[in-house]
C-alpha cells in the first residue's frame, strides 16, 4: 500500500550488494503526504493537474494547437501549487499571499478553461478538439469549485479578522469614554 510502512521488514541480503532502498526515503520526502493527498484541497490540485495535462495532451494532437499553451501553464502552476501546498511552503514562506494567489489562478483557470472549450468545440471539427473542449469543460467546473472554497475561505477569515477588532474597538471607545465622563447613547 502506499505509503510504505515506516520500517519494512529487512530482507536478508547478501553482503557485497550495494542498498538501493537507502535512497528511497530521501526521494520519498518529495512525494506529497497522504493525509494531503485524502483532504479536499489536494484531490482538487490533482484534479487540475490531471485535467490541465489531459487538455494539453488532447490540444496537441488536434487541430487547435493553437490553444495548447494555456493548459500546459495552468498543468505547470497546479503542479506548483500541489507542491508547495503538499509541502507546506505557504507556512515557510509567508511574505506571499497565497491565498489570494491561488484564488487568482483559479479564478484566470476557470475563465481561460471556459473560453478556449467553447471556442474548441464550436470552432474545430475534429474530435481531440472536441475532447479538449469536453474536458476543458470539466477543468472549469473543478477550477471554479476550488476558488469559491478559496474565497469561503478567506472571507470567513476577514469576518473573525473584523469582529476580533470591533470587540478590541468597543473596549477601546468604552474606556476613552469612561476616561473622559463622556457616555455614548
């Protein structure tokens, strides 16, 4: 099953061969962890990655080459963010907003997705054309799905954000006016 149990079960070896599992856990640091992988967030990164690679594969081999640089970048920035996002990079690297910068992918993904799908299928006749366009289609409902989560999510947060500072700014008006003699009606 993956992951690999932590200690597997030493296997009798010979003693002049040389141990190519000792590189396994040093490459396996870079495999995303699977509690990520089960959350919501990361299916939908897989989802995106998936989709972006499979639109991209189809817009190759179609008519509509044309249209192939958009889900080439939008495979490329998913990939980024499933790696920093698996990898915990928003924690370390907090002088970017990544919220608000994986809103805006999605955001530009879903919009992007959902222009060169119509265009696909109503425009070129071949069918990889119209499987781009299909599964375009899809990418813009996933894409669409993971920024109103993303906006849920930050809203929610600016509403703890607002009401933690109108208390500290109640405290801080009742004691200016108690200060003061002034009482507010």
């Amino acid at each position: 099953m993956w992951p690999p149990d932590p200690e597997p079960d030493p296997d009798p070896e010979p003693a002049g061969s040389s141990q190519p599992s000792a590189a396994l856990p040093g490459l396996r640091a870079l495999l995303p962890a699977r509690d990520f992988l089960c959350s919501l967030k990361g299916r939908l990164l897989l989802a995106e990655t998936g989709f972006s690679f499979i639109i991209f594969v189809c817009y190759v081999a179609s008519s509509a080459s044309a249209f192939l640089t958009a889900p080439l970048l939008e495979f490329l920035l998913a990939l980024c963010f499933l790696f920093a996002d698996a990898m915990q990079l928003n924690d370390k690297w907090q002088g970017l907003c990544w919220p608000m910068m994986d809103f805006l992918r999605c955001v530009t993904a879903a919009l992007i997705y959902f222009a060169i799908s119509i265009t696909a299928v109503a425009k070129y006749p071949d069918g990889a054309s119209k499987a781009a366009g299909v599964f375009g289609f899809f990418a813009t409902i996933v894409f669409a799905i993971d920024f109103y989560l993303i906006f849920n999510n930050v809203a929610k947060f600016l509403k703890q954000g607002d009401s933690a500072h109108e208390t500290t700014a109640d405290k801080a008006e009742g004691g200016i006016s108690s200060d003061t003699g002034l009482d507010r009606d």
